[in-house]
C-alpha cells in the first residue's frame, strides 16, 4: 500500500489543520500496517514529497517564495509531479 502524505504531518498548520492531521493520521497507519504486515511481507509506504511545482502552485506561490523553497532544499531542485508519479511506480 502507497500513499502520499506531507510534512505538515508532523508541523503546526495555521490554515489547514484538518489537512495536517489527516496527514499525521495517514503517517501513522502507514506505521502501524508496515509493522503489524512487515513480516509477511506486505509493504505500507508513505511519501511525503514536500514542495511539488506544478502550474497552480505557480499561480499561487510567487516565483521568490519558491527560489527561497529551492534554496532549502537538500535536493538539487523542487520536485515536479513526474519525480512523484516515478517514484510510485518505482515503489509499485
């Protein structure tokens, strides 16, 4: 089992609190299952991409806001939805 969560799983979320706790609840199940199904072999995978750039995160997010993103990043540059979808399917 695949699924996405955030880093705001385990961040305070002023504006979207309902959207981090189902996040924080996601993160936890995915624990729970790769625990108690691990050894039969059974795989439960949270991904947490962080700042994905799509075109409405440009519409909204200003081009500075994420130079400042990039420049804290540990990766090379933002991710994009391919990095994610390649991922999953790495994963699957």
């Amino acid at each position: 089992m695949i699924n996405t969560s955030a880093i705001t799983a385990g961040l305070p979320e002023l504006v979207r609190p309902l959207y981090s706790m189902s996040k924080g609840g996601l993160d936890a199940l995915m624990l729970n299952l790769a625990a108690q199904y691990g050894r039969k072999g059974i795989r439960a995978v949270g991904v947490a991409p962080g700042v994905i750039v799509t075109p409405a995160v440009h519409k909204i997010i200003p081009q500075r806001m994420l130079d400042g993103f990039a420049r804290r990043t540990l990766t090379p540059r933002l991710g994009t939805a391919e990095d994610v979808g390649y991922l999953v399917a790495f994963l699957v």
